[in-house]
C-alpha cells in the first residue's frame, strides 16, 4: 500500500456531515414530547457542551485520516475496512478509535438497532457492485438513530466511457502495491469500480429508506491525475417510521 493523500474530498464535507448530525437532533428533540422537568435559574446558568460527541461509523476507512478528523473531535469511532494492511495503517494513525476487520457487506449483522448517530462513507461503496451497495445502505439503515445522518459518495460516469452494461470494471490503481507495504508490485492491484449517474444515486437513495437533505457533484480530476471522474455526494438522514 501506498499512502495518498485525501485530496479528492473537499474539507467542507466533514463539517456538513456533523452539522446535519446536530441538525437532525435538535429538529427530533423539537418533535418528540418534552419530558424533562421545568428549567430553574441553575439550569440556565449550566455549561452547554459545544460539541456534542456523536457514535459514528467510518464504513470503509481505509487509511484512516477521516477517523483520525472525527476521533481527534472527541467523537466515538468505529471503523471498518476489508484490507487489513489499510486498517492496520488506521489503527496507528487513529488509536483512539475502534476497528473491525470485515467486509461492509455483513457489517450490519453486528450493529445494534438505532445505535448510530452517524455514518460517515467516503470513496467505500463505489468498490461494491451497484446491487450490493444499495443493500449495504438498506441494511444499515435500522442501526441508525431516528436523525441519524449517512454521507456516502459515488464515481459519476457517462456510459459511453464505463465498460459494461451494468457501469462496473475492475481497473488498475497506481497507489497501490498487491504485496503489501512497499511492494514491487505498485500499480498492479485492480479494484472494482461502479459508475453512477445522479438519477440512479437519487433513486438508491429513496429505494433504501433514507431522505435527501443535500445531493452534489465534486470534480476534483484537475487536482490529482488519478481522479478519472468526478464524484457525487449525497446526505441523507434516517426519519421515523411511519
């Protein structure tokens, strides 16, 4: 493996995500009937905690600088990769957090219902066929609080430029070595990757359970030569059952 830097997300996107976050709790909390006891003078007067600590899974988190921004905040991480070398790499970077080696496809069989106040999926589903990443999103849903926030993003791509029918290839990446650290082999792992457009990421958003707050596009191909798309992002927040 070699070590890139996250310069394919814009920094702003973190700040959104705990924005919603705090967002969404403040408009369930306006909802829900109060059952604390009327406020007293002393009550007034006590500390608010500026920033809330929040449960949060980074599902994919390869070498761990998001977990490493989200732990270094106070917020209780729990982070997944299927590549132990990568997860390893975290573990160092991060130690605050915790770490579960396994493939995000069966990570929602460990969770707890409505547990989590967040989870936070940045460059991970697009390495899932596209069937199988609309089941990760469906699956997880129920592990998330009522006003709970997913980030996800996804490669954008025209189907005259993606190979196959269903938008999915296996291509080489440069940053990364098949025998592990400092391997000989750099440039010759292959990863799988899934080409969206905006009307498929819209319709798999809706499909899974989850509602829109905000759906972009970053294109970062002029910042870094092994961007080959641009990418979109989505929020979304988990609302209560009907």
């Amino acid at each position: 493996i070699t070590q890139a830097e996250n310069k394919l997300l814009p920094p702003t996107h973190r700040n959104a995500f705990l924005g919603y976050i705090n967002q969404q709790q403040m408009i369930m909390k306006a909802l829900s009937p109060s059952k604390q006891k009327p406020s007293t003078p002393s009550d007034e007067a006590s500390p608010i905690p500026e920033f809330p600590s929040y449960q949060i899974v980074d599902l994919g988190c390869g070498h761990g600088t998001d977990t490493l921004h989200f732990s270094s905040l106070g917020h209780h991480l729990l982070s997944v990769d299927f590549s132990i070398n990568l997860l390893n790499h975290a573990k160092g970077l991060a130690p605050k957090a915790h770490y579960l080696h396994m493939d995000m496809r069966d990570f929602s069989k460990v969770l707890l219902p409505e547990s989590l106040d967040g989870i936070w999926a940045n460059a991970s589903l697009l390495h899932l066929p596209k069937a199988d990443a609309k089941a990760v999103l469906s699956d997880l849903r129920s592990a998330v609080k009522v006003g709970g926030v997913l980030y996800f993003n996804l490669k954008l791509g025209a189907e005259v430029d993606v190979v196959g029918e269903a938008g999915e290839r296996f291509e080489l990446d440069a940053r990364y070595s098949t025998n592990g650290e400092g391997g000989s082999d750099v440039g010759n792992a292959r990863k799988l990757y899934s080409y969206f457009n905006l009307e498929e990421v819209k319709e798999m958003v809706k499909v899974t359970g989850w509602e829109m707050l905000e759906i972009g596009v970053d294109d970062c191909t002029n910042l870094v030569d092994y961007a080959t798309h641009p990418f979109a992002y989505v929020f979304a927040t988990r609302k209560r059952d009907a």
